[in-house]
C-alpha cells in the first residue's frame, strides 16, 4: 500500500480506505481468477487441436496398415496357389505362413482389435519364444544331447 500510495502521490490512509470500500483483494482474487480460466481455455483449445492431428494420423496410420494386410493377404494366396501347382520357386509353406501371419497382425491393428502392443505372449501369458529361432539352433547344434557324469575320486599322488 505504501508503494502504490507514493506512486499514486495519495495517503496511505486514503488507499486503506478505498480497499476496503470497494474490496480491493476480492476484486484482485476474482481477476486472476479469470486470467486462469481464460489460461486454461486456451491451453483446452491447444490440446482439442493436437488431439485432432493425432487422431488424423492414426487414421492414416489404420488405413495404411489395412492397405497393407490386404496386399500380404493377396501375396499369401499367390504363393499359396503356386505352392499348390507346384511352380512355386520363392516361397514354401513357412515362408506363406509367416506373410499370413504378417497380413493378419496388420489387420488386427488397423482394425483395433489387437492390444498387446506388438509383445509376443504363450499360453500363460509370459513372452513367447519364436519357433524359428529354436529351429534354427536345433539345426546348428542338433538335438541337445544330456551326458550322465559320474564323480571319481581322485587318487594320491605317487611320492618317488
């Protein structure tokens, strides 16, 4: 009050007074008070914006992946009709596998219905192992032999 009365060139008094009179601190509470809700109205309009930018790009992104399961579905069946005429000398039944595999992850996301977020889960709900790898190692290493061990004791040593 002393600043604003010296700014003012009036006595402090004078300043208590008309505070009080026309109450100076519910005035100065109900404008910043107004200063927040205009805040966050344009803060909501901010994110209403960013949220129609990311539904569009979902959107795009859904309609890609459609666009895609549909092309892998067709590429699966080519192969899978020249595996059955026997012309096929690109792809064996594993490889069609995997592409229907591929076209039906792309379909389950572009249509929202697959919520694991790319994780690969067994049966009990722990990350599965891929079924190549196991083969591939199999193939590498063969079958894991298991060797029974038998504990010998040991002999002392000869003195000469």
């Amino acid at each position: 009050m002393a600043a604003v009365a010296q700014k003012l060139s009036k006595s402090e008094q004078l300043l208590k007074r008309w505070s009080a009179k026309f109450d100076w601190p519910a005035r100065v509470a109900a404008h910043a008070a107004h200063l927040a809700v205009v805040e966050r109205g344009a803060i909501e309009a901010t994110a209403r914006g960013k949220a129609a930018e990311w539904e569009k790009r979902e959107t795009q992104l859904r309609e890609t992946e459609w666009s895609m399961h549909e092309r892998a579905i067709a590429a699966a069946k080519r192969g899978l009709d020249a595996y059955m005429d026997k012309d096929n000398v690109y792809a064996n039944l594993a490889d069609i596998a995997r592409m229907l595999e591929i076209a039906s992850k792309l379909g389950r996301l572009a249509t929202g219905l697959d919520k694991s977020n790319g994780e690969q889960r067994d049966g009990d709900g722990l990350p599965g192992l891929r079924v190549e790898v196991t083969v591939a190692l199999e193939k590498i290493y063969g079958e894991p032999e298991i060797v029974d061990v038998q504990t010998v004791p040991v002999l002392p040593e000869k003195t000469a």
